[in-house]
C-alpha cells in the first residue's frame, strides 16, 4: 500500500450511483394508487426510502402526517407495519398496511439534489482555502 487516495472522475461516479436498473424517481408530490395488495407494499416501501414527510390517510378516515422510519413486510397486509414519527404525537408510532386508505407524499424530499460529489467539493475548496480540521456537517433541515 502506498498511502494514495483513489480519486474517481465525476463521470465514475455517476456510473456508480446511476447504474442499470436503479431507479430515481422523484417522489415529492406524488400519491400512489393503492389498488392492489402490491401496490400499497411497492408505495409503502418508496416511503421508507423517502427522505421527507408522508401523509398517511387512514380507512378510519385519520391524516398522519408522518416520516416512517422502519417497515415489516408479513405475509398479508395485516401483518406488515410501518413505524413512523409524527410531529403532533409522541414517541414512535405503528401502522398496519390494511388499515391505510391513501399516502401522498407530500413533505419536501431532504435528500433530493444531494450528491456524495457536492460534498466532495465542498470538502475540498475549504481545504484549498486553508482551513484546517474540517469536516463536511449536514445541511440544516429547515
């Protein structure tokens, strides 16, 4: 090992992130249809990955505005679940899949536009302004 740090153009890195078959699709915005028992698991699984809030409208006819952080997949919906923090309710919270009537996506997605090469650049012209002891620190959210 001779110490060297790799470096990848911008085209290998985009290669990297956008390879065959990874889909990137902008979810701000959208409501899915809930049809099918696939559907609502294929929506409810792009709403875990998101990284903004979800409104969730129950079949008792409750909106929850949540942010769902952990799901379960069980064999029928009533056994799957997502966990989810919503700002007007304490604690963590759970919900079972055939109990959801619609989801809208609806809270700005925070990780849209953010790229590993954005932070990569900022790192580097801090350092070639001469800063020293630094690190990349994530945006604020608001």
């Amino acid at each position: 090992m001779t110490g060297e740090v790799q470096r990848y153009s911008r085209e290998q890195i985009e290669a990297l992130e956008l390879h065959p078959g990874a889909e990137h699709k902008v979810l701000e915005g959208w409501v899915p249809e809930l049809a099918s028992d696939d559907e609502i698991r294929t929506a409810l699984e792009k709403a875990f990955d998101y990284r903004g809030d979800v409104t969730i409208t129950t079949k008792a006819g409750e909106k929850i505005e949540a942010y769902i952080f952990n799901r379960h997949t069980g064999q029928a919906l009533a056994d799957s679940w997502v966990q989810y923090f919503a700002p007007n309710a304490p604690g963590k919270r759970k919900l079972a899949y055939d109990q959801i009537a619609r989801l809208e996506f609806t809270g700005k997605d925070r990780a849209a536009g953010k790229h590993w090469e954005d932070w990569v650049k900022a790192y580097n012209e801090r350092k070639a302004a001469g800063e020293n002891n630094i690190g990349l620190q994530p945006e604020t959210l608001e």
